[in-house]
C-alpha cells in the first residue's frame, strides 16, 4: 500500500494532534468542571457540561487524525526500508 500524504505532511500532522489531544482535554476537563475562569463571566458560556462534550468530540476527531496520520508515516518509514526511491 501506497501512503497518500508526504512523510513531512504525516509526521507533522502526528505532532499537531498530539498537541491538540493535549490541550482540547484539558479545556474540556476544565469546561466539565465549571472552572470560574471559563464560565464565570458574563459574557462566558452558561452550560460548561455542554461546552465540555463538544470539546471532547473535536478531541475524537484530532483522534482520528493521529491514527491516520500515524499509519501514513509508518507506511513511509516500512517503505524507506525496503530500499525505495524517494523522487
């Protein structure tokens, strides 16, 4: 099988959703909780629950990038080994 993306794409991507599974958890850990500095404003969100299971459902889909993406510079790095030319 032929990776789709470019070896720098895939591994920058890995990176990327990791960052973002990273920080979009804790912000949705925070929202779930009603921390007073995300929704003790005026002018913040009144239903941190809510807010927090949105949050959580971009965390899936930045899951759903790393395993992608993952596969896609493994397939680079198994095809590296076997002696491809990389044009």
């Amino acid at each position: 099988m032929k990776p789709l993306v470019s070896a720098v794409q895939a591994w920058s991507c890995v990176v990327i959703s990791v960052f973002a599974i990273v920080i979009l958890t804790t912000l949705g850990f925070l929202f779930k909780a009603n921390h007073p500095e995300l929704v003790g404003g005026e002018e913040d969100p009144k239903n941190g629950p809510a807010v927090a299971g949105t949050v959580f459902t971009a965390v899936i889909i930045y899951v759903g990038f790393l395993v992608f993406c993952g596969l896609q510079g493994l397939l680079h790095v198994r095809e590296s080994r076997r002696g491809a030319i990389a044009l």
